[in-house]
C-alpha cells in the first residue's frame, strides 16, 4: 500500500475489528443451508454449485430481517465497547 502510495486514503481498522455487514449474516445463513445437504459438497465445483443453488433459496424476508436487525448489531457493538458480541 506505502508503495502504491495509497496510504493516506486507509482509515484505522483494528485486526481484530468486528464485520458489521449485513452480508455476513447472509453468508451464515448460506453455510447453514449448504451444510445441511445430504451428501454435503465434497468437490470445489459441488461446492460452487451447492451455493448458487442455496443461495436462490435465502428469501428477500430473510435479508429484510438482516439489515433491520443491524440497530441491535450496533447497539451491542457499542455495550461492549467494540469487542466481541452475539452477532
């Protein structure tokens, strides 16, 4: 990055930060759906289409109910002064 001379343009960002996207949840609900398949994925190209399959299922509610949530998500952030938390 010092190189690339890009170092001005990078906030502060603890190793250790929390994601506070919404995608993640997203990504949690694929990993649950995908390891309930019987058989699970094996191959790289079982994986591959194990998630394109599972994620048409993730319905609209389901991501609605995500990014609603995000309030609480801060809101514990901030209780517990940027550490850990339940989400």
């Amino acid at each position: 990055m010092q190189e690339l001379g890009l170092t001005n343009y990078l906030l502060p960002w603890p190793a250790s930060s929390p994601d506070m996207s919404p995608i993640e949840g997203i990504w949690c609900l694929l990993k649950c759906h995908i390891m309930q398949l019987c058989p699970h994925p094996t191959t790289t190209s079982e994986l591959h289409q194990a998630i394109l399959q599972q994620s048409a299922d993730i319905s609209s509610e389901d991501i609605q109910n995500l990014t609603s949530s995000m309030p609480n998500w801060i809101t514990a952030l901030q209780e517990a002064h940027g550490g850990h938390t339940q989400f």
